[in-house]
C-alpha cells in the first residue's frame, strides 16, 4: 500500500542525489589531491592499475545514481499519476453520493405529502363524494386529468351539478390549502409543460357587472387578494379569477377572461361530521 506523499517521496529522492553528489565531489577532490601527490614521484604499475580501479569505480557509482535517480523519477510520476486518477473517483463517487441524498430527501417529501393525502382522501371516502377530498371540515373536487377544460360559467355548472359551487377562498388558511393541494397533487404535470397557461385554476370570483370591483359568486366583495404582481390588470377584458399554484402563494392569483378553458376547484359541505 503506498502510503508516502508524492511531495515527500520527490523531496527524499532530491535530498539522497544531493548527498550523493556531495561524496562524488569529495572524491573527485580527493583524487585530485592524491593524483597530484603523486606527479611529484614516479608512479609504479600498481599505482596506475589502482587508480585506474578507482575511476572506473567512480564511474560505475555515477551511473548507478543516475539510474536510481530515473527510476525514482518514474516511481513518482507513475504514484502521481495514481493519485490523480483516485482524486478523479473521489470527486465522482462525492457526487453520486450527493445526488442520491439529493434523491432521498426529495422521496421523503413526497411520501410526507401522499400520507397527508391519504388521510385526506381516507376521511373524504367517509363525508364527501367518490373523488372528492375532505379539507377544513369542506369537501373539494380538483378537476385534474378528467373532464378536460372548462370556462367559468361551464365550470360553476358542473360544481353545482354536483351540489357544490366554485370555491370561496375568503381566509388564508384555505387558501393556503387549496394552493398546496393544486400544486402537490395535481398530476396533469405533462399538459402544464406544454401550456403553463393552463396551470390555472377557476376560483369563484369575478368583477364582471362593475371593472375593478371584485365579487364571490355569493354576491359577498372581495375582502383580501392574493394576486400576482400586475394582477388584476384587464388585459383583453378579463372579469374572472383563477389561482395558480406558484411558490409564493400570497401571489398566486391572476385575472382571465371568463370564455378561456381552464380547470376549476369545487367546494361544497360534507354530508354528516358527526
């Protein structure tokens, strides 16, 4: 197992050249102070063969350095390289790891919200009709996939063709539930991706007898809005409402015109509470 740094591993190799390099200079000092010594005498046969020797193994420990020396260059680029490669899967596999907390988080949240739903549609089994959810006491019908798109009017008619009327949204807490079921459980995403300006839902209030002057369908006046910025402006005479689920649920609503199709929120008392 390597378990040397490759700035250290580099450093060791550096610091063994030098030192070798120092012996080789105070041997070739050495030799010449010897060789000099001995210019001033005659010089035997043995003399010449030893230094002969002696340079030849001068020589052999030179090219032993230099040999050493690649090959601890080539250790190090080789772990170097190694290195890199295992920073590379780090970076990959952190990634991973992230995205697939990323995934759980999320996974959690939804299973959060299909329990909420489920206690919604469980109770609304008991006091609202098949397809209908149970919410503050109050029956809601989201029309999703089914039935299509509706105008206002076409709307109001199928909501009090099943004994209910367009939703009243005349407190921050249900409007705050009617944002939260419309934007968690609508499951007409693919038609929204195609059209955003079919995200929105009809709502029981218009301002179509008086511009400005917003009424519920019961004929009670608006009280608080909760319209987007630039909302309403009466673009092309838009005289009925619809609420959008957006994020920010306090700007949610926009004005439309009563003939566009769009889909609608019912809402009608629950059979028996008791």
């Amino acid at each position: 197992m390597f378990t040397a740094k490759p700035g250290r591993c580099y450093r060791l190799v550096a610091v063994s050249l030098a030192l070798l390099a120092v012996v080789l200079l105070m041997l070739n000092i050495g030799l010449g102070v010897h060789y000099n010594k001995l210019t001033d005498t005659h010089l035997t046969l043995n003399d010449t063969e030893r230094i002969s020797k002696e340079l030849t193994d001068l020589q052999d420990t030179y090219k032993a350095a230099i040999e050493t020396m690649k090959d601890a260059r080539k250790q190090l680029d080789s772990e170097t390289s190694r290195q890199t490669q295992t920073n590379w899967e780090l970076e990959h596999q952190t990634k991973r790891s992230n995205d697939y907390k990323s995934q759980i988080e999320t996974i959690t949240k939804e299973i959060e919200t299909m329990r909420s739903h489920l206690l919604m549609t469980s109770n609304g089994c008991k006091h609202c009709p098949a397809g209908w959810i149970l919410m503050n006491s109050v029956c809601y019908y989201f029309s999703f996939s089914d039935n299509g798109y509706k105008t206002w009017k076409e709307s109001r008619d199928f909501c009090q063709l099943h004994g209910g009327d367009l939703i009243i949204i005349d407190s921050k807490d249900e409007e705050v539930s009617s944002y939260f079921c419309a934007a968690l459980i609508w499951v007409d995403r693919p038609i929204r991706r195609q059209n955003p300006s079919l995200m929105g839902f009809w709502i029981g209030l218009r301002d179509l007898h008086e511009e400005g002057t917003w009424k519920w369908w019961d004929g009670t006046f608006l009280d608080e809005g909760y319209w987007n910025d630039g909302e309403p402006n009466d673009i092309g005479n838009e005289d009925c409402a619809a609420v959008y689920p957006r994020e920010n649920f306090f700007k949610a609503w926009n004005d439309v015109k009563c003939d566009a199709e769009m889909k609608w929120i019912c809402e009608k008392a629950p059979t028996s509470m008791s």
